[in-house]
C-alpha cells in the first residue's frame, strides 16, 4: 500500500447487542495508533456493514460482538464481501467468543480474533502487520 | 462529631506523627507515589477524626429508616429481612428458561430476574429479519402472551417478585405479566416485581432503545400513572447505573448520571402532571458492585444521601418513601476475566460484600464463567451460595450500617457525592440527561474513562490478577451453555401457529387502536394491555408504535 496513506479501518458492531465499551476502546487506541477509524454505531446488518467498508475503501474490519451472534452474522459478513469481490481487506473480530468457535472463524477468512483481556497495543501491532494490501 | 479541644489534640499528635513518618519513608518509600481510586479521589495515608470534624451527623448520616436514609432505607435493615437474592436469568425459549427459574426456586432464591434475548428488548418478533442469530441468546425470546404463559408456568405470581430487564417494550412485557398472572386468578395489585424502564441509559450506555426520547419518556409516564392505580406495588423504572458502569464510566460518574437520569424522569413525570408523592416512592435504582471494596461502599450511601436531597429539596416531595432510594445491585461483569475463571468467585465474593455493606435491597451475583458464555447450572449455584454464605455465615448483617462512623467511609462519602453533584449541576447547565446525552457529553465522559481504565492497565498501573499479573497457561473452557440455533426455528413455528389460531381481525382493529392512541396524548396502557390478551406479538405492537413515533437516531462520539 501507499506509504502516505493512513491505515483506514472501519470498526463495526454487527447484530442487535449494544456493547460498545470494547469497540469504542479500540477505535480510540487505533485512532491513536495513527490509523483513520470509521465506527459504524449500533445495530449494523451484515450488508450494511459490508457496504460501508466498499464506500470508505477501508484496509481492515474489525467486528465486536458479544451476544453469541457471531456463528451466524460472521460468515454472513465473509460471504457477502467474496460475494462482492473484497478479498484484501484484513478482517479481524473480537469480543465473547468461545475458543471452541474461532478455529471455523479462521476457516472462512475471519484473520485474528482477540478475546477479553487482550491489550489494544497487541491488536495495532497485529494489524500493521498483517494488512493486505 | 468532636468538640474543639479534643480535635486540637488530634491534630498535634497527628502533625508529630507524620514528622516522625517522613525520613522513614525517604528510606522506604510507599508502594506507589499516589494512591488514586477510580473515580480519581485521592486517598490518604490513614483517616482520622480530623477528616470528619466539621461533620454534622444528623444532618448527613442521621438513623437507619430515617431521612437523609445514609445509613440504610429500613430501620433494622437486614437483621428483620435480608436482602431479595435474585439472580438474573434466561436464555433460549420459555420452556427451558422456566426450568431455569424452577431450578434457582429450588436452591432458595427469592425472587426471579427475567433476562430477554435482544430481539425481544427491541422489539423484534423472531421471525424478523435482523433477528437472526440472536433468538434465545442473551435471554429468554418472547415473542407473545403465549411464550410469557410458558415461562412462569407453575410459578405462583402472587408470592414470587419478578424484575424484568426490559426497557424500549417494558409496556408490552409489563401488559403480558399482568395478563398472566390474571390467568393465574391473581389481581394486579397483588404483583411485586420491577421492570427495568429506563431508556435515558439505553441511549447513552446499552444501546437497546426503539423510539426517541421524547415518546419514550411518554410511555414511561403513562406506566407511572397507570400503575399508581392499578399495579401499586410494582416498582415502575429501576434508574440504572449498572450499565453506566460497565460501559466504563467512574464510580462518581455512575452515581451522577443515574441521578441525572432520575432527575429527568422525576420532571417529565412532573410535567405530564402526575403528582410527586404519587409515583415517587415506587422508583427505584439498581447499581454496580465493583472492585474497589471501599469506593463501592461509599458510592452506594452516597447515592441515597443524594437522591434524599434531591427529592427533598428540588422536588418538595413530602411522603419520606418519595426520598428513600431502594436499590438492586449487580456485581461487575466487565471485572470478570476470562483467565483463571475461578478467580470470578472471588472477585465476585468481594462485591457482593460491598453491595451488602452499602445497604442493597436486592443483588445479583455473577457466575464466574460470565466473561466467556452463559452461566452453567453449576457456577450460578455457587454464584447464589456467594449470597447465602454472606447472609447466613459473615455476621455482615447482623448490625445496619457496620462501617458508618468509619472515617474513610464517611470522607468517601461525602467526597462521592460532592464529585457527582458537581457533574449533576453540570448536566443541568447542559439542559438535563436528555439533552447531554443528545450532545454526546454523558457518552464521551464514559467512553473516556473506559479507554484511561484500559491504559492503566496495558501501562501496568492497574493489576488485573491472571491477566497482566500472575498469569497461567491455560486450556480453554469446555463444556460451554450454548443456545441451539434452532431455537429460532420452533420460534418462528410457535409465531406461525399463533397467527393461524387468533381472531387477527380483533389483533388488526386493537393495533389501528393503539396506533390513534399513541397519537393523541391518552395512557397507552390499557390499549397495551387489550393487545396483548389478543395475541398481539411483541413485534406487532412495537411496530404500530414505531408507525407513530418513528426510531431513535444514535449521535456518533467516536472521531472527530
């Protein structure tokens, strides 16, 4: 990628729960990592999600969930970016996960997900190095 | 509380003392330079009577039962009753959440805590759209009187208190408990609960709210009102700091913003011309218990000392009941770490204490395995045990108000409360709650401290046991609760079914009904009430009021 260009990422709650304690922290510790952050707000569909990303070109996705939605509404988002065509957009999830679930996450793209108790300085680093393009 | 000579003597054998202490402590310094809760009061070395010379007990702490009510709402506090233990519950469909409950009965809970699943707490029937993957997860799916029936089968209403977390629809879940227990042959005045209704900290903290505020603040007074008459025994709002709180706010900021919040309530009841002794004494709040042991004690007499005042003072109510905060606590959930889950006992032991020594009328333990999935019928027994044990086994409450007088607790006190009316008059410059939340200022005060809560931690200035100290390998949990995704399914059959069987031109005529209603200014509750015993789904009746009121817009406060 551009040199100059500031990493984009757009931080999104996708489902109905309205948690946002993680999402927010880490937007901030993003937007004080340097990177441009773009959060959606509550309440975001799948397809709202991925349109969003395609409009605001973004180099990463980082959803938070903790309602236990994530089996359905990440691979909804996975399948509608492929659907699209966005395959070098980094997509990273977080929230309550179980451990049991992470290993199909990864299957179908989902690149990291990070728990509670992960420190916001370990996610930039994982981003910076992991980008896609 | 001391007369001038005796503080005089105080004060020189304490300046001799901290003399003596100095060069010893160049030699040794103290653990940390300050030592800070996190509200961000700073804490002295040791309390003395100097700290509380100018204190006024009567005026600030007074009796137990009795005006400024710092000391506890009741006269004999938990030696006559103690506390309501009430654990939070739901999960998947009435049937198995009503087994739950049967279970939590059993093992000498006193009283249910109903937990909905999202798209029942905005809304949403389980067949809609943007309720998929979230049937049953978070709570129990309801969807009609038909799964409400279910859920308190064989749970007699007329002896059991029920609180209800639910807010945006409180209306419709509070018209379908009533219309169950009417089955039951109970009246509705015999009901005890509380449903939670309060949509000022959806806004700003939860994030589950369907109108805008201004119709919603409509429906929360016509419940006022309605059940004045008809359901006086029910706690009509719990004014909730608990989200506040988790959403990262301070201690300080929890109290102030829950009062502001109270405040708002109050005035919009006041203005739809409801009188104030008339509602006043059925609200009732529900707060965090945290980590720090004694910031959390004062917090809680704090906020009674002040919702007293408040009353009182700018309300003019005159029944004493009006002034006396009764409050349930929880303890913090977002303290629960996914490490050494164990650990959660304790953590959890600690609040639950704190919430005991600060008077609480009802509590919810955590079960330690809340910061990865549902609770197993195992870690919510302990969970309850934790209650029991403190009750029966700690002498905590053998004697109301164990640590007033202590000089710590009292300067804390006062101190918490002097920080939140500060942030309190501050809110009234902004217009009220409704309008700082409008303008984004209560959810940048909470979303800041939970972004410095979370620094100190990752700068090592704050200790998290298991997670940047003292850590293990691990294996990861087995064995989880998981929801069935099919419980959407059978749902979605039971809504099929449903709409076969009832008289939909009675559902269709009783909805264009509440759709007139919620235009004009007449109590919605009757007509809440006719749709539900109708078969009316959840959904339906939210939609005809979004026809009306249209949905809230959230205001963005990340970036610029």
């Amino acid at each position: 990628m551009d040199d100059k260009r500031r990493i984009r990422v757009l931080a999104a709650k996708p489902g109905l729960d309205g948690h946002d304690r993680g999402i927010k922290v880490i937007a901030n510790a993003l937007m004080d990592a340097g990177m441009e952050v773009i959060y959606t707000g509550l309440r975001q569909s799948p397809e709202q999600i991925v349109e969003a990303a395609i409009q605001e070109d973004v180099d990463v996705i980082v959803l938070s969930i903790l309602s236990g939605a994530h089996d359905f509404l990440f691979p909804r988002i996975m399948e509608l970016l492929r659907g699209k065509g966005v395959n070098d957009v980094l997509v990273i999830g977080g929230g309550i996960i179980p451990d049991e679930d992470i290993p199909s996450l990864k299957e179908i793209g989902i690149a990291e997900i990070f728990g509670p108790g992960t420190y916001t300085d370990d996610i930039v680093r994982y981003i910076k190095g992991n980008l896609k393009r | 509380m001391f007369d001038g000579k005796k503080i005089g003597d105080i004060e020189e054998r304490y300046r001799k003392w901290a003399d003596k202490l100095e060069p010893k402590l160049a030699r040794r310094p103290e653990r940390k330079a300050d030592f800070i809760n996190t509200s961000g009061i700073p804490i002295k070395r040791v309390y003395t009577p100097l700290d509380v010379a100018d204190f006024d007990y009567m005026r600030e702490l007074g009796l137990p039962g009795e005006y400024p009510f710092t000391r506890g709402v009741q006269p004999t506090m938990y030696r006559g009753r103690l506390w309501t233990m009430r654990q939070y519950a739901g999960f998947a469909t009435a049937e198995d959440t009503n087994r739950r409950y049967r279970f939590l009965l059993e093992q000498g809970q006193t009283g249910l805590s109903v937990a909905f699943d999202l798209p029942t707490q905005i809304g949403y029937d389980s067949d809609h759209p943007l309720a998929q993957g979230e049937v049953g997860k978070v709570g129990v799916a309801i969807d009609s009187l038909k799964d409400m029936e279910i859920l308190f089968d064989q749970i007699p209403l007329d002896k059991v208190s029920t609180s209800m977390t639910i807010n945006a629809p409180a209306a419709v879940l509070l018209a379908m408990y009533i219309a169950v227990a009417k089955r039951q042959d109970v009246s509705s005045k015999q009901l005890r609960g509380t449903i939670q209704n309060d949509i000022l900290k959806e806004y700003s903290a939860r994030g589950t709210y369907i109108f805008p505020p201004q119709p919603s603040m409509r429906i929360i007074t016509d419940i006022f009102s309605f059940c004045s008459r008809e359901v006086p025994q029910w706690n009509t709002i719990s004014i909730s700091g608990y989200h506040i709180r988790e959403a990262g706010s301070t201690a300080v900021q929890e109290v102030a913003f829950t009062l502001a919040d109270g405040i708002a309530y109050v005035e919009a009841a006041i203005s739809a011309g409801l009188d104030v002794d008339e509602f006043a004494p059925r609200l009732s709040f529900f707060f965090n218990a945290h980590l720090d042991f004694f910031e959390e004690i004062a917090k809680f007499r704090a906020a009674r000392r002040l919702w007293a005042k408040i009353m009182q003072e700018r309300f003019k109510a005159k029944d004493s009941r009006s002034m006396m905060m009764r409050f349930h606590t929880q303890t913090a959930g977002c303290t629960l770490t996914a490490q050494q889950p164990k650990n959660n006992i304790v953590r959890v032991a600690f609040q639950a204490l704190s919430a005991v020594l600060g008077g609480t009328q009802s509590l919810h333990t955590n079960s330690m395995d809340e910061a990865f999935c549902l609770p197993s019928e195992e870690a919510v027994q302990i969970a309850l045990r934790t209650q029991q044990l403190i009750g029966y086994e700690s002498g905590a409450t053998d004697t109301v108000d164990p640590l007033g007088g202590s000089y710590y607790i009292e300067e804390l006190t006062r101190e918490i409360l002097d920080r939140a009316q500060n942030y309190i008059d501050k809110i009234d410059e902004l217009g009220g709650a409704a309008a700082a939340i409008e303008k984004g200022f209560i959810q940048r005060e909470i979303q800041d401290s939970a972004y410095r809560y979370q620094r100190e931690i990752e700068k090592d200035e704050r200790v998290v046991v298991g997670v940047n100290r003292f850590q293990v390998e691990e294996e990861s949990a087995k064995d989880l609760l998981r929801v069935d995704p099919a419980v959407r399914l059978s749902q979605m059959q039971r809504l099929k079914t449903l709409r076969l069987e009832r008289d939909n031109g009675r559902v269709k005529a009783i909805l264009s009904e509440l759709r007139r209603a919620a235009e004009g200014n007449e109590n919605l509750m009757p007509v809440i009430l006719d749709a539900v015993r109708a078969y009316a789904t959840l959904g339906e009746i939210c939609d005809a009021l979004r026809d009306v009121f249209g949905e809230y817009q959230a205001v963005s406060t990340i970036g610029g």
